[in-house]
C-alpha cells in the first residue's frame, strides 16, 4: 500500500514540476492525465481484488488435494486469470499514457 501511495505522489509531482520546469503552464494533455488518472485509480484496485481472489482460490484448490502443477490450468483459476492479465495490461496501457504525456511535455 504504501508503494501505490509513493508512486501516486511521485506522479502527482511530475505532473505539476514537469510543466513548470520547461516553463509551460500545464501538461501537454489534460484530458490524457485525465484518462491516466482514473484509469490507474479504477483498475488497480480492481486487479488488487481479483488477485487476492485468486490467491483464496488457488490455496482452497491446493488444500483440495489438486497438485500445484495443475492449479493454473483448472477452469476455477482461467477466468481469474484472465480477468488479471486484462486489468494488468489496461493498467499498463494507463502507465504508458503517464510517460507519452511527461515526455511530450518535456519535448514540446
């Protein structure tokens, strides 16, 4: 928790120095910090309950007496490891919109 907390600061803080740095007013886009934004702040979590999920199910599963090497291919596990990897790589996307933005702010 306090990793997402220090990189919400950290990122915060680009926001607001990068601009002022290069002497600009605000950001290149607004409106793509605003997709960053809420994006990182709606899956994130979503991906922190998902995981936690599965770490309940995959544990239940192993103590059910089905072996570790098996657990992921089980059809309780694949949705959830589906829903995973489509969060992670909305949240990734998310991070990339973060640095296309600082780095148009500093380019332009």
């Amino acid at each position: 928790m306090v990793l997402g907390w220090a990189s919400f600061a950290l990122m915060g803080v680009l926001y607001y120095l990068v601009p002022k740095m290069r002497g600009k007013e605000e950001i290149y886009s607004k409106k793509l910090a605003s997709i960053h934004f809420w994006a990182t702040n709606i899956f994130l979590p979503l991906g922190i309950v998902v995981v936690t999920y599965l770490s309940f199910v995959v544990e239940s599963l192993v103590n059910s007496g089905i072996s570790e090497a098996k657990v992921m291919g089980n059809p309780a596990t694949s949705p959830l490891l589906t829903t995973f990897l489509l969060l992670f790589i909305i949240g990734l996307v998310a991070q990339l919109i973060f640095v296309y933005n600082i780095y148009r702010t500093l380019g332009t």
